[in-house]
C-alpha cells in the first residue's frame, strides 16, 4: 500500500489532473442525472396539481373519443368562433373574448392537446383542425351562422373551415394571419419539413418532461408573445406541460401540409372579410403576403393594428375587438336586408 502511494504521489501531474477532472466530471455527471429524475418524477405532481388549480373555464366534449375544450360567452347571432395560432389556445384570447361578448356570442376554443384539451389523432393540420372544430361546435349544440377568427397558424384552418362548410359561415376576420406562401414547398404538396417552430418545441418537450419548462416558461413566454397575459397563472399551468409542447410540435411538423391545404382554397367568393394586420409587423414580405390575403374574397378590406406587431390579442385587443365587431354588424345588416 505504502508503494502504491508513493506511486500516486510520484505520478506525473498530468495524470493527477486527468483523474482529478474524471472525478468531477463523474460526479457533476451523476449531480444531473439525480436531478433530471427529480424533475421526471416531480412534473407529473405539478401537473395533478395544476388540474386542481385550474380547472377548464369551459366545458369538454366529446369529438369522437377524446374531448376538446370550449369556453362560449354572451348571446346573439352570430357567434364569433376564434381559431388562435400555434402553441396557443383559449386563455390568449382573455382581452378580447368578455368585450366581444358584450354584443354577441363568442366562443374560444383549444385545439388538441393544448389548454385543457386531450391529445387527438395525427396529422395535426389544418384539415383536421378544420374536421375537429366543426365536430365540436356541433356537439356543443352551438349552430351558425359563423364569424370565423383565425390568428396565425389558426388563419389556415378557418380557410380549409370556410370551404369545407361555407353554408355555415357568414363572415371571416384574418389576424396576422399566415399566408401559405411562406413555406414555398407547400405549394408542391411536400410533407413535414424540418422548420424553426419544430426544434423550438422538440427542445421544449425534453426540458418539459423533466419539469424545467417551468423555470423557463415565463422569461420565454414573454419573449415569444411581450406584454401583459390574460390570466398568467391559469396560461402558464397549461403551457408547461409535456402534452402542450408535444401538441406544439406535431403542429409545427406539420405546417407545410396545413399550407399546402389551405393553399387549394383559392376563394370565399363574396363572403365577407377583413384582413387585420399589425402595423409593427413592418418587415417585407410580411406585409406583401398580408395584402394577398385580400384576394381570397370579393368583398374584402385591410385594417390596421398601429400598435400591435403579431399578438395583437396581447399588445392591441382592443383593435382586436373592433375588428371583431366591425364584422358582426356587417354580417347583421346583411341579414336585415
């Protein structure tokens, strides 16, 4: 033993510090791995948790084996449905949703797996937001006529919801809505392409599983979306979850299949729409495909959010709901004539 101590003190200093930094870094090593099963087995707690917390403003429904959230407030004709952008669900809508209530009945909803809604079948694209949203308005008992408001991602699917049920519809609001140009390979019909939105949530769903999406949820939530949230505690319960950000990234790995459909809508005829736009959103071609969107109908025009840049429903809500509502009288004194 004597010996081999003495080997060890004669051992060259390179070899010392080779072993020095083996131990550290076997037990920095083992430090994490600890901690990322802390963190697996804490998420599940904290999600039960939440559940409890913040139960669903609305009500679940069934659509064919698993249940959507919908949350409608107010009364009259005709119901507003609003379609939010990707990653997004109700809760966004909380400044805009009780001031168009006020005229007319509105109804947010959460696409599958987002909010308080349950993980559904792929594709996540438009054509089955489209199938789903339709299915749940009508199991919800909550008929047309429809003002379809989409935002975002959203704007594709209320296009594929306007021709799927166009006798349903009587007018259209696209906020900051995408225009299927942007993903250029859409056009050709391509499938899932590798894009920035889908490692963003990928990265996401890791650090979500092993509960460090909810150190990180508010700083990147206010970098994405800035300004003030609607109900922050009751947003960030339900976006830090694994199931939001895998719903997240099966919406994002699909988006050029959600273009290349919504694409194929080349009209609503005379239907009325309103194209709202965020005037800080100034940078080309953004607002160059903003103003293409106009030709989807005869009976358009563009109006202007000169605060808002693309979440509008955060920075401007109140352009939001004027727009909103420009488009409920609109669709009213149509039906008086």
């Amino acid at each position: 033993m004597l010996n081999d101590q003495m080997q060890g003190e004669n051992a060259p200093a390179s070899k010392r510090r080779g072993r020095g930094c083996s131990r550290w870094l076997g037990a920095g090593l083992a430090s994490l791995l600890g901690l990322l099963l802390v963190g697996y087995i804490y998420e599940p707690m904290a999600e039960a948790a939440d559940a409890k917390a913040y139960p669903p403003p609305g009500e679940l429904v069934d659509v064919g084996g698993y249940r959507l959230h919908i949350n409608c407030t107010g009364s009259g004709s005709p119901t507003v449905v609003i379609e939010a952008g990707l990653g997004d669900w109700s809760t966004s809508w909380g400044f805009v949703q009780p001031e168009v209530a006020k005229t007319t009945r509105v109804c947010t909803y959460d696409r599958a797996g987002m909010g308080w809604s349950e993980a559904g079948p792929l594709p996540r694209d438009a054509a089955q937001f489209a199938k789903e949203l339709h299915t749940l308005l009508q199991n919800a008992n909550i008929p047309g006529p429809y003002v379809m408001v989409g935002h975002s991602l959203g704007g594709l699917g209320v296009r594929v919801f306007v021709h799927d049920y166009a006798s349903e519809v009587a007018g259209v609001v696209l906020v900051e809505s995408m225009n299927p140009k942007q993903l250029p390979q859409a056009r050709a019909g391509v499938g899932p392409q590798p894009n920035t939105p889908s490692r963003y949530y990928s990265v996401l769903t890791v650090l979500a599983r092993v509960g460090a999406a909810r150190l990180l949820a508010r700083p990147l939530t206010h970098l994405l979306s800035p300004g003030l949230l609607p109900s922050e505690d009751a947003y960030y319960a339900r976006f830090v979850r694994t199931q939001s950000m895998q719903a997240a990234r099966n919406e994002s790995e699909s988006l050029s299949a959600s273009a290349a459909e919504a694409a194929a809508v080349k009209s609503f005829g005379d239907l009325p729409l309103i194209i709202l736009t965020g005037r800080l959103h100034a940078e080309q071609p953004w607002q160059t495909w903003q103003t293409e969107l106009l030709q989807l109908s005869s009976d358009s025009q563009h109006l202007f959010a000169e605060n808002g840049n693309h979440g509008i429903q955060f920075e401007e809500p109140d352009a939001d709901v004027a727009t909103i509502l420009q488009m409920v009288q609109q669709v009213r004194q149509a039906v008086k004539k």
